[in-house]
C-alpha cells in the first residue's frame, strides 16, 4: 500500500483515478460474436462452447432433472444460510415499491404513474473459480418481486458440461427454471437477439469480465437495456483512531481479494491507525487461499491520511466509491453528508461482506465513480414507471390555453389546434 | 396513411419496426469533436461556432444582462402560460419523491436507501426553427427540486451570436443561470469533458440531432451518464366508434408535425372509424404551416384495424409506443392492461399536447421500444439512492454464520475473516 499524508486539492483527482479500462480492441471480436448469434443463432453458441469451453453440449438448456439433482448436492447448513439471505433480501427489496399516488395539478387534470414489471429479463452469472451464487440472489430476488413475466438465467457450463450444483439451487429457489449453459459475450447476444433455444429479453443483468462487458454496451446500443457499466470493485474505509485495525484491514482484503484490479481504499485522520491497520492488513494476508490476488491488488491500495474526518468524508464524495465503510466513533455523523457512494455501511459491525451475502442490500453496485450518478440494482431496476393523465372538459379548460400559446410560440400549429378543436367542442356543448 | 386489416401476430413485429437509426458513420466526425474539445477546450467551440453556426462568438457564457432583456422580449400571456406549466410541472414532480423507510431485515441489521441529488447535470436545447423552451420546463424544473448543485444549460446561439429570448426566460425562471452559447456534438464533448469556460457534469439531459445523439452514446462510453438513447417521436392512438375522429386527427397530427420520421399509428376495432379519421386528417392537414412535415410523416403511418379493443392493447404493448393516446368509451378498462407504453393519455380531453406542456407531466419519454425498460424523464432521473445499513453486535451474530458459510462456498476466504474477526472479539467480551 501507499500511504500519502495530507495531499493538497489538486492531488485528489488523480487519487481518484480508476484504472484505465480500453475496450475499443474488444469490438472486433465482441461485434464478430454478436454476429454469428444473430446469424446462425443456436449454432453459433454451440460452436463457442466448443471453442472457449471445449464442451459439446447435446443440450443448452438446464433440465428440470439437473435442476432437481442439484439441489440434493448442496449441504443442508448451506441451504440454511441462503434461505436466510434470501429472505433478507425479499424484505428489504420489498420495501422499495412505493406508490406516490395522484396528482391533481389543476381541477380537472389528474396526472400519476404506475410501476409496471419489465416484461422479459435476464440475468448472466459468470462461471470461473467462484461460483457466484449470492448475484443469482441479488438479481433473481428482486426480479421476481417485480413480476417479471419472463426470467431467465445464462452462465456458462463447467467442463463435465454440468452447471455449478449451488448456483443451479439459488436459482430455482428464487423461481427460475429457464437456465441456459452458455457464458462470455454469446451468452449475451443471446439473451439480446433471441435464438431457437434462448429467448430475447428487454435488460440484461449481472456481471461478467471484459467481453462479458464490452458486449453488454454494444447490445445496449443495438435497443437492449444494461443493468450498469462495470468495472473493477471497490471500498473505500474512514476510519479514525477509536477504529479496530483489526477490522478494517480485514475489510480492506475482502475487498482486495476479488482481483487483481480491485480498489481498495484506507481515509483516516490518524497516522497512527493507517500504520497500524497496514501492519494488520500484513498479519492476515498470510492466511488468505487468494493471497497471490490480494497482495496485487493491495500494491495499489491507497492510504490516505487527511486533517479531519470532515475532510475525509468530501474526499469520499469525491471518489465515490462502490462500497463505503464508516468505521468512526460517531458514524451518523458522516453519514449525513455522504453525497456519493453506491452502499454505505455504518460502525464497526458494518463489515462490507455482511452486504454481499445476507443482510438484505444488493450487492451489485456502481464502480468507477458511476455512484455519481446512481444508485445499485433495486427492485425498480427491473420495473418501469408508466405516466398516465386524465382531463375532463373542465380540466382541459383550465390549461388548454395554456396549451394553445405556448404551441404556438413554439410553431407546432397542430399541437395547438388538438386543443383549440376540444375547446370550440365544449363551447358548442 | 396505409390501412391494415386484421394483421395476424406474425406480422405484428413488421407492423412495429422503427426506421432503422444508422449511426456508425456518425462516429469518425463526432470522435473528432470530442477529441478536439478534449484537447482544445474553448478554443475548439469556438472553431466549431465559426465553421457550423457561421457565428465568431466573444463569450460563450451567457451575460445577467442578456438574460434580464430576454424576459422583457416575452410578452405578458405567454409568461402566464409558462408560470401554469412551471407550476403544474413542479406539483407533480414533487410527488414523485417518495421515502421508503428503514427495514430491519433481522434484528440488528438495519437497513434503508436515501435519495441524494446528482451534483452536476447538464441539459442541452436544441436551437433550429422551434426554440424548445417547454424542454427547459421539462428538464430544469425537477433538476432544481431534486437540488442539483450544479445545473448548466446548453444551446446554440442564433445567427446574431444571441439565444433565443423565450429559452432564457424559461431557464432563469427555472434557476438556471449558467447558460452556454453552444450547440451539437461540441456541447455535448465540453459538458462531458469541461473545459475552461463551462464546467464538466456528470449527467446530460436533453434531445437533439444525430449529432448530439452520437455524441450522448460517445460520452456516455466513456463515463458521463445520458437521460435515454433518442429517436424519433411516436403516438400510437387506440379509438373505437365512439371517439371523436377530428380529435383523433388533431393527435396524430400533431405527432406528424415534429418531423419527417415522426410515428404515427392508429389502431381501432372499427374500420368505418379509420375510414372517418382518415378524411379528418387530409382536411385538418391542408391548414397546417408544417404540412410538407406532416404529410411526410403521414405517408409512413398505419392505421390498423383490429378484432377487439383487447387485441388493440395488445398490440399496442407490443409497440411500447412513446405517447399512447386510450380514447374509448370506457379507457380506464384499458388503462389498466397498460404494459409498454412511456406517458398514456386517458379518455377524449387527454390530448397528448396537453401533456406535452402544461398537465404537469414530463415531455422527455422513451422512443423506440425503449417503455418496454424505461419510464420517461422524472425527478428521480435527477437523483440516485444510497443503500446504507448499519448491524449492531446483535445484528452481526444472527447473520454472521450465514455469511461466513456462504463465503466459504463462493471460496471467499477475507470476505468470511471480516465475519469471523468481528464475532471472536463479540465472543471475547
């Protein structure tokens, strides 16, 4: 890590740097996939398959029989721990339909919207080493509150041509039955276009490496909407002197675990607890299966030492991180001025991984500053708002003039004339 | 118009295309843009005055003093008019701030979300024949309840280096007050990137040509959010019998007036109603100043006649139109089976110009199929929410052991220890 005391103003920006992201030289290779599905449909994932996972599949999708076996793969203490988050998750993600009712602006024009479920969705999990089986939660959870009609599920197979027995589970436990084996950007041409065997849904979710990534924009270009851009994870950890080294360096490796590109960020206003937790951050790195990944990740870690926690919560604002831990005395305190983060965890018990797993908040969330400008996958994520509107003649009365000049002022005569045609109907009346 | 009679489902997705949007070509000259602007900053706009808008420009900023002649330039009525739609669009933006509450998931882990305006946003008016002054409305007025810090304005100045007067006044009396003489893909590059005169945001909204629209899709590549990809604008009218066919006409006239590949599309159980709404609009179009417009925008429509007033729905959700106009006996047994559409319009008062200025409701909707995942513009547009939660020693023991366990199985060994940690020191005390 990198320790950097007090940096003037005009150092922040570029401490706040992401790592740069060129995706330009996937476009070939992305468009070129995304082709072949639209061209040759099932047989052009087929032939990935064979190319990138060396598998012949008889079957892309997942059999209720492999559903069924699956589940009596998975230990009951497991099935236990899922059911839990799960729950969690259907309650918090519950409480984020609102309704604001009607509106009557003026007597007569009642205007209101209505949430509506998206109507075919899906959702990709990758395969590779870690079986993410808490973002079919994530994303499984919240799309079936919604109602979406049409749920489904692409990840890729593993070499026995089988999919991951937990993440097959989580699946049919959150309602989806439709799963696909198929990764990388064919997966998501597929969800895009439609093939014989994959249906086309309107959004795609979930995360995916680079050409995962790169087909999402190109698709969301081509009219199929995107959950969020992707980058590499990250934390970002205030801390003062009253803080647990201890804790806050675990923090920081949960993070710096992930990958090699992961951020991983310390802000304290203590010089003495940012030596203290990177001698921690040292001890516990020892013990960790994926230390080779987290010592990289953590050579690029920033700990930055700034005059007061008000200080370090702007500069906060100022990266606006994916994950923001707010381990200080007095935690509400920042908390109220936090004006850019993708989820904010308060206090010492606040660890990052109990929002990753179980305590009811998604987990998938705005990096590379997108927090900026929103939030993580929500229920609304998968819902629309819907604007009605309904005027009686006295509503129309009452703003159709309005109407009529201010059409006219923009030179759209037959916007105008919509109104002035209703107007002389009533006056006839 | 071309009528169709009774299309079975297969012709329906023929029945629903879009005018294929080319963009590809865009990108050579606007990347150019971008790059320049990047580069050059002021001194690139500048250029780009000159070489577009034929126009040598002093300032770019638009001065008190312009600003304060401009609403004298606006005569008394149509200030009216715009103080009714300012406020009808202000009751019911504010009603879409909703506040969910705190949830607590499991006793002691508390959770909730928090609505936090995006600091700076950026909306673009495009100039041309009709100055767009309600698109102010629509896009200053709930960026200033949401509480934006920062809210910029961009427009192209006319030939004599000044802006439209009626575009000022909407802005100032909106709050807008840093207003930029800049049009195209150079304003949409120096909003993104910043330069030395106007500030850089982190969300634009606003329409504009294929210029700016390619420009939107470039910038938001690289990491500025936009408000929706742009096409061209839609009604789709859903009537029976009982409608009134001249105000059938005046709707889709006034969606036939916006421009050449405006879509127009009229779907009835009744054939003699199509008939009648056919005659309507060659009478009502003769008086129309845009008519060559119109009559262009005509020559691509489609009236379709279906069985029922179900299958017109239907169809209609199929079409996810951007303006749905319900104008039946009884349009709330429609409304209801509202899947796909961006603002709808109820019963024979409810014309779409009314929603277009003065009902309250947000002008700036989703084109091209994009109601199947998106609302329209809304104050949340302008906002995003931060999940923040908070676990007392309590709240960490009843889930802790779940996420420990589910760690494990993701082979997150750091996401476990920062459980783990925390639940040992509990045990301690």
């Amino acid at each position: 890590m990198r320790t950097i005391k007090y940096p003037v103003r005009e150092e922040w920006e570029g401490l706040c740097a992401r790592p740069e992201i060129k995706r330009e030289d996937l476009e070939k290779v992305v468009g070129k996939i995304i082709e072949e599905v639209k061209n040759e449909g099932d047989e052009a994932i087929l032939k990935y398959s064979r190319m990138f996972d060396s598998i012949e599949l008889a079957d892309l999708k997942v059999t209720a029989k492999e559903i069924e076996k699956a589940a009596s793969m998975v230990d009951k203490e497991l099935k236990e721990s899922i059911a839990l988050a799960k729950s969690n998750i259907e309650k918090f993600h519950s409480s984020g339909i609102t309704d604001e009712g009607a509106t009557e602006t003026v007597p007569g024009v009642v205007c209101w919207r209505e949430n509506v479920a998206i109507q075919k969705v899906g959702l990709y999990i990758p395969g590779g080493s870690a079986p993410l089986f808490s973002t079919v939660l994530m994303l499984a959870v919240p799309a079936t509150i919604a109602g979406c009609g049409e749920i489904i599920l692409c990840t890729p197979p593993m070499k026995d041509g089988s999919v991951n027995p937990i993440v097959l589970y989580a699946a049919s436990i959150s309602g989806i039955t439709r799963i696909f084996k198929v990764g990388g950007a064919q997966a998501i041409a597929a969800m895009a276009l439609g093939t014989a065997t994959i249906p086309k849904v309107f959004k795609i979710f979930g995360p995916g490496n680079q050409y995962v990534t790169k087909a999402k924009e190109m698709v969301r270009l081509m009219g199929t909407e995107i959950d969020m851009p992707a980058g590499p994870s990250e934390v970002l950890v205030i801390a003062d002197k009253d803080a647990d080294p201890a804790f806050v360096a675990a923090d920081l490796l949960s993070q710096a675990e992930h990958g090699a590109d992961s951020q991983v960020v310390l802000v304290t206003d203590s010089p003495m607890f940012a030596e203290k937790v990177g001698v921690e951050t040292e001890i516990q790195l020892g013990n960790l299966p994926r230390r080779d990944i987290a010592s990289k990740a953590l050579a690029n870690s920033l700990f930055i030492v700034l005059k007061s926690l008000d200080d370090c919560m702007e500069f906060s604002n100022y990266y606006a991180p994916e994950h923001l831990i707010i381990s200080t005395s007095d935690p509400r305190y920042l908390a109220k001025k936090v004006v850019n983060a993708g989820s904010v965890f308060l206090g010492k018990y606040s660890c990052e991984s109990a929002g990753d797993y179980a305590s009811g908040t998604n987990h998938t969330l705005p990096t590379n500053r997108h927090a900026m400008v929103s939030g993580g996958v929500a229920i609304e994520s998968f819902m629309k708002k819907i604007t009605f509107q309904e005027l009686t003649p006295e509503g129309i009365k009452n703003i159709g003039p309005a109407v009529e000049k201010m059409a006219e002022a923009e030179g759209l005569r037959a916007h105008k004339n919509a109104v002035t045609i209703r107007l002389a109907s009533l006056e006839k009346e």
